[in-house]
C-alpha cells in the first residue's frame, strides 16, 4: 500500500471512529434524558400516591352497626353474643340506595372498641371480620367510609378516660393499641381514597392532660402504631377538649405524614344542642325552650317551655330536684343575656379551624366535621324551627370553607329519622342539609 493510500484509509478510519464516537454520546443522552424523564414520572406517580386520600364532603353516622352492645347482666364488663343485636344493628339495601340518593357521599362508622376489647380471641377475630364486611358492604354501595373506633363512655371498662390514663405503658392502652393494629391490618388492603381509619372518638375532655399523658402524645403512638402494618391507610387525627376547636392548640402534626384526615365535633352552644336530655347534667336536663338563633326566642318563652318539661318529667315519676327550676333558669337567662349564639358565632369558631388549617398547611379537603346536630324537642313541646336553623347554619358555613360534614346521626333523636321503626327519613332535614329530596 503507497503512503498516499495509507493516509486516506487513515483518514477514512478516524472519520469514522469520530462518527461512531458521535451516535453513542446521542444516543447516551437521550437513554438519559429518557431515564430522567421516567424518573421524574416515577416520582410524580409516588407523589400522586402519597396524597390518595379519600374526599369526605358529605356523611352520615350510621352509628349502630358495631355501637350501642348489649351488656351481660350476669357478667359485668361482658357482652352478650352476639353484641350487636336487633333491628337497630341492621342497616337495608334500600336504606343505603336511599341515603346515596339523597346525596350522601360517605358514611363514618363508629365501632364500640370496647366490646372488641373484652370479647375473647375468637370472639375478636369474628367482630374483625364483621368490621371488614360491613366497610367492603358500604363501599360496594357507592359510599367512602370512615372506620371510627369509638369507646363507649359509659358502663363499660374500656372509656378513652379509662384506656388514656393508662398510657403509655398500662395494659390497657396497650391492648387498645394492638386492636388499632389488628383494625388497620384488617382495612389496610382497602382503596386508599375509599376508606379511612379514625384512631378514637373524643378522647379527652381536657385541651391539656396534666396528670397523666397527654392526648396529643397517645394520638402519635397510636399512629405509629397503625403505620407499622398499613403504611398507606390514610388515618384520622383529632384533638383533645372532646375534638373541639380549642384542642387545636394543643395538635401538633410533627411526625405524621400527609394521608391524613383532620376530625373536629361541634355541638355549640351545648346548652341549645343538648336541652332537655335525660343523660345530660344539671340543669341542662330540665332547660327546654331554648331558640336559634337567640333573637327567635326570649327568656319568657324558654321559661314556659322549662316549666311543662319539668312538670312533664315528674308526671312521669321522674325524680326532680327542688333546686331543678331556679337553676335552669340560670342557664336561660344566661344563654340569652350572655351566650346569644347566631350565624356570626358560628362563623367565628369555624373560622378558628380555617385559620388552623392555612397555618399547617391542610387543605380543607383534609379537615371533616365528623359529627354535629341539635337534639329534637321532648315530645309534648312546640318546635319553632330552631334545630333545623342551627343545623343549617353549621352546614352551609362548613360547606363555605371547603370541609366535610358528617351528621350525628341516622337514627332519630339527633338524626336523620324521625321513626327508627319504620325508618322515616324527615323531608325538612334533606332540605336543611342541601340533599336531594325528590330521592324521598
């Protein structure tokens, strides 16, 4: 081969290796930027996970399915079995087409954790099972759920006062925090914009527990303890003050990651919401007559009413205090000299929460108001439209502030019904509660 051949092969050569040198940078680049692009896609889809919470806007308590057990008179601190028995513990198909009808979107589902608590290992295993068929029950019939474990507060051993001041280390404590587990355990396979656990109704009366620990510190362990066998079941946080506003202060959300649901209860003023009830304190028991907004009634009014409520207890062998009337008219007179609740009071306290919420960065589709409603009038007494005019007012100023509600409750009484026999659902509640009543 002459000299001049060799350079131009030479040439030729290194053209070529510069070329090939060339389509592999380009193509290196482009696996790269590939690479980076499914990266980036890859953790968008981890972030969209993360947030895959369900959107509670607008629920029912359906509060009887695992609540309200029946106790062994022969066993104190057992259960009959089956503990939940009766009518009142079955819910129909067609109650549930109805309720999704009117508009209902979620249902919360409290859980008595207490007759769990005490039932045997099988017994257990049996209600476990029942708590996952009723929540797979409620999804396949359109509705998002929010599993509430919810401590009896009376006759019972296992009271949130009774399992929280037993914390961190106590027994029971500790075997409600294993059935917080064993409940997440069994949920946790459940779509994650579908279903919610909450970790206990109304913990604490007190904003701040000085002799024992704290709300705030229980809550955390208790999370921890759920997250350790679901990592990704969106949980339910609330504060101390029986969930109320003032609790806020004391909730901090260090440590929690971001599925979770913040659930408050509003039930003021106490004095309008609860009058009249049997189970109820003094003198709120024998107040009756009380108006909403304060301006639709008077002192006068309120004091006739108190007077046939009481007359109308002690005709029933009730036993009632000498003092009972001079005290609830304390309460009257204070309710409407003092207190004088209207829709700004109630726009005062949720705007508490909104402000709560923007400084932690929650969006209102994480906060719920869990349970609100005003008891009906004893039978016997006028209702002057008070109950479904607070009950609007709560609903419509929630509803402005981007949150979700969810009544207290199916039943009658507080609820949706006003016959429980044969499930008459009250027209002027859908309509209070902005639902669909042609679904009637």
């Amino acid at each position: 081969m002459t000299a001049k051949k060799s350079k131009r092969l030479w040439s030729w050569l290194t053209a070529l290796a510069f070329g090939l040198a060339f389509l592999v940078f380009v193509g290196g680049f482009l696996y790269l930027d590939e690479r980076q692009n499914a990266i980036a896609a890859g953790t968008q889809a981890a972030k969209e996970e993360t947030i895959s919470i369900p959107i509670f806007k607008r629920g029912i308590n359906v509060s009887r399915l695992q609540n309200f057990a029946y106790r062994d008179p022969e066993r104190p601190g057992k259960y009959l079995w089956p503990p939940f028995r009766g009518e009142l513990s079955k819910v129909s198909d067609a109650e549930l087409e109805r309720l999704r009808a009117l508009g209902f979107d979620f249902i919360r589902f409290p859980i008595d954790a207490g007759v769990f608590l005490a039932a045997t290992d099988s017994e257990r295993r049996i209600l476990l099972d029942d708590t996952k068929s009723i929540t797979v029950r409620l999804l396949d019939s359109g509705f998002t759920v929010m599993v509430d474990l919810h401590p009896a507060a009376y006759l019972t051993e296992w009271a949130p006062v009774d399992i929280l001041s037993d914390a961190p280390d106590g027994p029971r404590f500790q075997a409600y925090s294993d059935l917080v587990e064993e409940v997440a355990k069994r949920i946790r396979d459940l779509p994650t914009d579908k279903v919610a656990l909450e970790l206990m109704n109304e913990p604490q009366g007190v904003c701040f527990e000085e002799d024992s620990q704290d709300w705030s510190v229980s809550q955390k362990q208790l999370y921890d303890r759920a997250r350790s066998v679901a990592p990704d079941l969106p949980i339910v946080l609330t504060p101390g003050c029986w969930r109320s506003m003032e609790g806020l202060e004391y909730m901090s959300l260090d440590g929690y990651d971001d599925k979770i649901i913040v659930d408050f209860h509003f039930y003021e003023p106490f004095y309008f919401t609860h009058q009249s009830l049997p189970w109820v304190l003094d003198p709120l028991r024998y107040i009756a007559g009380l108006s909403y907004p304060w301006t639709a009634g008077d002192v006068e009014t309120a004091e006739e009413r108190t007077r046939q409520h009481i007359a109308a207890l002690k005709a029933a062998d009730v036993d009632v205090p000498d003092y009972a009337f001079d005290k609830a008219m304390d309460g009257v007179r204070d309710y409407y000299k003092r207190e004088r609740p209207d829709r700004s009071f109630i726009e005062s306290r949720f705007d508490t929460i909104s402000q709560w919420a923007e400084k932690h960065d929650i969006s209102p589709d994480q906060i719920v108001l869990g349970e609100f409603s005003a008891i009906r009038p004893p039978k016997g007494l006028p209702d002057d439209g008070s109950r479904l005019a607070w009950i609007k007012d709560v609903r419509t100023v929630v509803e402005e502030r981007g949150f979700g509600w969810a009544l207290w409750d199916y039943y009658e009484g507080f609820g949706l019904m006003t016959d429980n026999v044969k499930r008459t659902v009250e027209p002027a509640m859908v309509d209070t509660l902005g639902l669909n009543a042609d679904a009637l």
